[in-house]
C-alpha cells in the first residue's frame, strides 16, 4: 500500500513538472522564465519548435535539463585594405552577415570566398586574411594588381589568327576557358582530335587605358599603371596525330556534315570516355532526324576515324492525326507539342500525357487517349493518335478540405481555371483561418458536366494565447493589435513578417505559430536587434542655391513603441529649414502608412523673403498599384521685402494662415511587352486651401512619366506635368503660384526666371504650368544612365502652349549603394535672356 502511495506522488510531481527545468547556456533571465513556463504546459516536443523560433538551433535536453549551445554572433563585418571594391560587394563575396553566427570554419572559408572574388575579377596575387575581434569580423586585404590580358599567343603550331585587343580584357577563368575552347575547336576541326593545351602568362609593359563598362570606377583607377598589370596569354599546343575522318552508313550530304560537326564539337580525345560519349550524341542527332534506333560506332585504326552508323529505317516525312470522339477532327493538332523523338521512340506514355494535358488546359478533365496506332509507308510514317474527349466540365461548388468556400460558381474546369481559383480561395480564407499550405487535391463528379473543386490544406482555427518574444516592447505592440481580435490568421502572421522585413533595426527575425491546444497557439517572434539609430545626408550644387548640405538623424523604435523619430535640416545660401517628423506603421496593414511633422523654414528668393511654420499629419495607402493619400496641414507664412510693382504688392499680405488638405491617388507599375517594355506612373493631387481673412483655393497637380525600354540598356523618357489653381488673383501667398526653373524642372533657368512678370520684370508666377520633357538615355550599367534630353514649359495665368521656354541639356542619373547620384548641363535656346546655362550636381543617402 505504501508502494502504491509512492508512486502515485512520484507520478503526480511528474505529471504536473513540478520539478522545474534546468536551463544551461547563454540565455538572457527573461528568455529563460519564459522557456521554463512554456515546458511546464507543452512538454519538450513543442518546447523544441520554440527553441528553433527562438533562434536556438543547437540544444540537448536530458531529463529535466535543457543545455543550449549559443554561438556568438557577428556584430559587424569590417574590410581593411580594399580600394577598387566597395565594402558591400565584398560582404556578399562573403556570404556573410551581421547577425550570423560565428564558426572558425565558416569564417575562414568566407576569407577565400573573397580570394576568389578578386582573382575571378582580375587581381591573381590577391592576399585576404580574417581575424575575430569583439564580435567584428575583420577582413585584411593586400588586392595587388589587376592582371589585364593585352594579347593572346599561340605557340608550338600555326594559328591563323592573332588576338591583340586594343581594351584589354580582364584575365578570369572566363576570359581562359573561351580563347582555349576556340584555338582547341580550330585544330579539332582540322582533324587532331588529341589536341591538349598548356595556358600561362608573361608580365609585359603595355600600360594602355582599361574601359570597363560594368565598374566604371576600377577604370578610372586603371588609368593610373600603378593599379594595373598587363599580361600576355600564352597558349601552348600540343596537337598530336592528325587523323582523316570517314563516315559510313549515311547516304544524304545534310545529314552528313551535320554529324561532322557534331564529332568536331564532342570528340575532345581519342580515349573511350570521349568516343563513347561521341557515339551517344550522334545517335540523338540522328534519331531527331528521322532515323529509327540509330546505332553509330566510332572505330580508330591507325590514323583514321570511322563512324559507321545503322539503323531500321528512315522517315523524311511524319504525320500526325487526331481522331477524336465528338470534335472536328484536328482541332488541337498544332497544340499538342509532341516532337518527332516521341514518336520515332513510340513513347506512348508521355504522348498520352501531353495530349490528355492539353485537353485538360480545355476543360476536358476526364479526356482519355484510348489507343495509339503506328503505320509506316514508303519512308513516312502515319501515327493515328485516337481520343475519347469526353465533355467540358464545370466547376461547380470549391472546398477547402470538408470546409465549402465558394459555391455555384459554373467555371470551366481548366488547369488555368484552378490555378485563379486557388488564389481567389487564399483571398477568402487569409481572415479567417491560420494555414501554411494549400494545394489541388481533387474534382469530384456531383452531377452532369459539373464537378466540385477541392484544395486540401493544413486549415486551423486558433485564438492568441500568448506573445513570446524577448523584446518587450515588440511583444507589447503585438499583443495590442491582437487586443480587440485575438484570431490568428494567415494573413495577420504574413503582414507581422512583412513588417519585420521593413524594419531597418530587425535582423534575422523569425515568425512562428505554436498550437498548445485545438483552439489556441503562441505566436513566437525572435531576431536580433540592430541599432535603432541612423544618420544620412549628403549636399547639393547648382547655380541658384549655390552649396546645399542637409543631414538628418532617425531613430528606431522611440518610446519603446514601434514609431521611427527623424530630424532633418538643410542649409545654403538662400535656405535653412529644420523638420521633426514621427512616423508609424500597422503591421496588419502594411500598406497604410502615417506621418506627423513639424517644420520651420527661411528662404530669400531675390525678390522678397519668408518665413514658413507648418505642421502637419499625412496617410498613405497602397493597393495593388495604387497609392493613396489624406493629409492636413497648418501653415503660417510671413513675407518681406516685397519689390514687386506697387500695384501688385498693395494687394498680397505680409502674412498668411492656411489650413490645407492634401488628396492624393496616383499609380505605377510596368508592362512587358513581346518587343518592348514600358514603364510608366500617373499621380493627381488636389490641395484645397482655407485662409484665415482671404480667399480660398485648390492646388492641383498631373504628373505623368512614361519610360520606354526598345532594347537593352537604353530608353526613352517622357514627363509631362501640369498644374492649375482655381483662382488667380493676387491675394494668394507667392510660394503657391506656379513657377519653373532649378534642378527639377527647366534646368538651364533659375527657380523663378519663368512665371508671369510685373512692369519691372519680376516674376510672380502663374495659376498655372505645364512642363514637357523628352530623354534618351543609355544604361552604361546597372541602373547608371547617361544621355541627351530637351524640356520645354510655361508658368503663365491663361493657357496658352506657344510661348513656352525650352532648354537642351545632358544627364548623369546613378543610384548605386551610396546614394542617389545626379548630374545635369542644361541650356537654353528659347526663352528669357535671365538665364544661358546651369549645371547640377546633386547626391542623396544613407549612412
């Protein structure tokens, strides 16, 4: 009795863990107490999963104690030494990245995966070293020369051509392997079979210029001979015994150069790997060509080469016909891509396959092929493919495991049709369930020509119980958002990684759902937290601002909340400006974005200056590819030093107070082409504005773009913009009417040099604009464009299209890892003498 009591406290204490689990490794308390509870109600197998969640990938559990092996983890990863190629290109070289763990063999392998970055792009003397210092991987790189090859020499046998290359090329594995094929595919043909080659190189003094497309910066360096070498290609033959080649068994000459060639290409030596090998490729060139169970057998006596080849029989002609139960005859016969190899093969099995395919992608669901007759005649061969269609079902009532989604829907049941339905079931089902995966299963006859479509799917219906996350703040925000709404959804789940990936400050963050009972999981989120802060900026030039530096400050997560706080300022000679902005997004709606700012500005522009307060909220939403936008704004303008004619100045304000607000829609997207492809985005604003003692108006704005890709690396650009206001009286603030010139628009002419002018030739602008510009440009590489461009444009107070301002210029457009970079010459042909010429020099990034 007293045994039986035992155990039954023994079993008790286990049954309820009441013997706590041990927890060995580095892990933080909070992740730990976390842990220990989720154990104490799952048990080890579903602690397992949320230790993977976690991003504790190596862990053993021995009875009560959990032992975790925590690899530290790359803080940063530094390259010292490197001059030609920045620190990104060499990370990737790498493969890898902050956050990774860090294995001695891992790094060491990433130090020669650099290695051979530099040597595939030219530097063969190349040294990386790597080295661990607080979390740092640190790369130690002496890069050496660039090895440019000047010339190519054949030695040891006659070549009759010679490769002196007035650019040199970069010497890589490529560059080797392509002149090597083709001096080897030279002797092949001339009958020496065991050609071999031997390739070195010898340093020589040809410093030339080196032009290379892809890195526009390694040719500027390559200029200097210090940062490269050039070398000269010595290919050394060896061509061994010439032999003569005969063929036996072919009577037609087509057929046979054909296989001549085929030998030239595959025969790279008399040994029975490559004769054998040799022997498989004719046949497959000869069974495409008609001829049926080809056997070619390749014989080397001596100095000769014989390919003696047999076969069956021949077909020049082959000829296909569908006989179908009910439907003209030959109604799909150029659909069905059965190739002449099926057929000579008589592979009756894949033809069955891509003929009940077919008919499938029609809506012939239950289509059988029920015989497939082979006839041969007088060199042709006749196959008698015979079908049993069947009828044209429709999809009826669509289900989801037992669950049904969508009923009565009537659509033909084709390949296509269950491919769009399947997206249209996801749409339906991503509020209302949690589910990782869900494919076609089956059709199921209900009645005449109707059938009941069905997916099968891991479907569950779960209610949040809890967040485990050892980032407090981020466990916080998502318990809030599942507040009102504790279901858990696929949908819900797939927006919360969507908004992890935005999050600059979230590396290697993962997002995992636990079920811990039929009706309610966990939802598990880790990663690692970067840094929450970030500087940016960079500076501008042209000749109405002169110097223009601005720089900003943004901070991650402020307030323990999931807002990002920025500071930005500019300054130049005619403008300083500071702007606070708070900026939000809803992980349940990606889309939707929200941004409060508050800024001030001071800007002199000749003819009178003013002072700017403003303050303002703003929404953005993003469907498929539309983008919309509501804002309101307040705004307090005040103006001095007015020089205009006394006429137009008795009637302005020194000072304004407005109350705005911004609409927005716009859209943008690409279409592919079968010649072209066409890029092209459209947006309208409207900006009603309230003032406080003067009259009201609306602001509103047409920007179109439309850019043209005829060929590779080059395109057309086309903008048009145009703008109106809905009054054009004088007491509306200088800053709302129109005017064009600067660096965005009409680039040879000064901000305000176009727009409606007073007596003494002041421009006060228009109610008005419209803005036309027409570029070429070519792609001299990866998103990096150069070319021409003409704009022409008017800011006036009637429409009127004849007395515009044009200006012809050049550009340099980049966006490359630093920045965005821009670079324009404009000038004018017709217009104002106010202005001749300008250039612009701008840069923007992140740092």
């Amino acid at each position: 009795m007293r045994a039986l009591l035992f155990l039954t406290v023994f079993s008790f204490l286990f049954s309820t863990n009441i013997f706590s689990l041990e927890i060995q490794g580095n892990v933080d308390n909070g992740t730990k107490a976390q842990i220990k509870k989720f154990y104490s109600k799952n048990g080890r197998s579903k602690t397992g999963k949320l230790l993977n969640y976690l991003g504790y990938d190596f862990f053993t559990f021995n009875r009560n104690q959990l032992i975790i092996s925590n690899p530290e983890r790359i803080d940063n990863v530094v390259f010292h030494g490197n001059l030609i190629f920045l620190d990104n290109t060499l990370q990737g070289a790498s493969g890898l990245a902050k956050g990774d763990p860090i294995y001695a063999e891992t790094i060491e392998n990433s130090a020669e995966k650099v290695r051979k970055y530099y040597v595939r792009n030219g530097y063969r003397n190349a040294e990386v070293s790597v080295s661990i210092t607080d979390g740092d991987i640190v790369f130690h790189v002496r890069e050496g020369k660039r090895f440019l090859v000047t010339d190519i020499n054949v030695k040891n046998a006659d070549y009759p051509e010679s490769f002196n290359f007035l650019n040199p090329k970069i010497f890589d594995e490529e560059l080797e392997d392509n002149y090597v094929k083709t001096i080897e595919n030279y002797f092949r043909g001339k009958g020496y079979f065991n050609v071999s080659t031997d390739v070195s190189y010898a340093k020589n003094n040809k410093y030339t210029f080196f032009l290379n497309i892809n890195n526009p910066v390694s040719s500027v360096m390559s200029v200097l001979p210090n940062f490269h070498q050039g070398v000269s290609l010595i290919v050394f033959v060896k061509k061994g015994k010439e032999f003569s080649l005969r063929i036996e068994g072919i009577e037609d000459n087509e057929t046979e150069k054909l296989v001549r060639s085929e030998i030239s290409r595959n025969l790279k030596g008399i040994s029975s790997f490559y004769v054998r090998y040799t022997e498989g490729e004719l046949e497959k060139l000869l069974t495409d060509k008609g001829y049926i169970n080809p056997q070619a057998v390749i014989i080397v006596k001596e100095q000769e080469i014989i390919v003696d080849v047999n076969y069956g029989e021949r077909f020049v002609n082959t000829k296909v016909n569908f006989i179908y139960n009910s439907l003209p005859v030959d109604k799909f016969s150029d659909e069905f891509g059965i190739n002449r190899s099926l057929l000579y093969s008589k592979n009756e099995k894949i033809i069955k396959r891509l003929v009940t395919d077919k008919l499938y992608s029609k809506g012939y669901i239950y289509a059988k092929v029920e015989d497939i007759k082979f006839t041969k005649r007088n060199g042709q061969l006749s196959v008698d493919i015979i079908i049993n269609e069947g009828d044209i079902y429709k999809v009826d009532d669509v289900f989801v495991n037992d669950k049904e989604i969508l009923d009565n829907l009537q659509r033909t049941a084709t390949a296509k049709e269950v491919n769009n339905l399947l997206g249209i079931v996801k749409s339906n089902i991503n509020n209302k369930y949690y589910f990782t995966s869900i494919s076609f299963d089956k059709f199921i006859m209900n009645k005449e020509n109707n059938v009941d479509l069905v997916f099968k799917s891991d479907l569950s219906r779960f209610r949040l119980n809890k967040v485990i996350s050892s980032d407090e703040s981020l466990k916080a925000f998502i318990k809030e958002h599942f507040f009102d709404n504790p279901k858990i959804t696929k949908v819900k789940i797939d927006s919360l990684k969507i908004f992890l990936a935005s999050e600059k400050n979230y590396i290697n963050y993962s997002v995992g759902v636990i079920p811990i009972s039929e009706n309610e999981a966990d939802i598990v989120v880790s990663g690692i937290k970067g840094e929450s802060n970030e500087i940016f900026g960079g500076f501008a030039y042209d000749d109405i601002e002169k110097f223009n530096v601005f720089a900003g400050y943004r901070r991650f997560d402020i307030f323990g909340t999931a807002h990002q706080f920025q500071i930005f300022t500019t300054y130049s000679s005619r403008e300083k400006s500071l702007t606070f902005s708070l900026g939000s997004k809803n992980f349940f709606a990606p889309n939707l974005a929200n941004i409060y700012s508050l800024g001030w500005k001071k800007r002199d522009e000749d003819t009178f200056e003013y002072e700017q307060l403003k303050a303002s909220i703003q929404f953005f939403k993003t469907l498929n590819n539309f983008r919309y936008g509501l804002g309101l704004y307040a705004e307090e303008l005040n103006f001095t030093g007015l020089v205009y004619d006394k006429n137009f100045t008795e009637k302005l304000s020194d000072n304004y107070r407005l109350i705005g607000i911004p609409l927005s829609a716009g859209n943008a997207g690409s279409y592919l082409g079968p010649v072209i492809e066409v890029e092209y985005s459209a947006e309208l604003r409207l900006k009603p504005l309230f003032q406080i003692g003067q009259n009201s108006f609306i602001t509103s704005e047409l920007n179109t773009m439309l850019k043209i890709y005829p060929a590779d690396r080059f395109r057309f650009k086309l903008k048009n913009d145009f703008g109106y206001i809905s009054r054009n009286n004088t007491d509306i603030p200088l800053t709302y009417r129109y005017t064009l010139g600067g660096p965005y628009r009409m680039k040879a002419f000064d901000y305000r040099d176009i727009g409606t002018e007073d007596k003494e030739g002041n421009v006060y602008g228009g109610s008005r604009f419209y803005y036309f510009l027409f570029g070429a440009e070519y792609e001299i590489r990866n998103n990096v464009y150069l070319g021409p461009f003409v704009e022409y444009g008017n800011a006036i107070d009637q429409w009127d299209f004849s007395g515009g301002y044009t200006d012809v210029g050049i550009a340099l457009t980049a966006d490359t890892i630093l920045g965005s970079i821009g670079i324009s010459f404009a000038h004018e042909t017709v217009g104002s003498s106010k202005s001749d010429s300008a250039l612009y020099l701008t840069f923007s990034g992140s740092f």
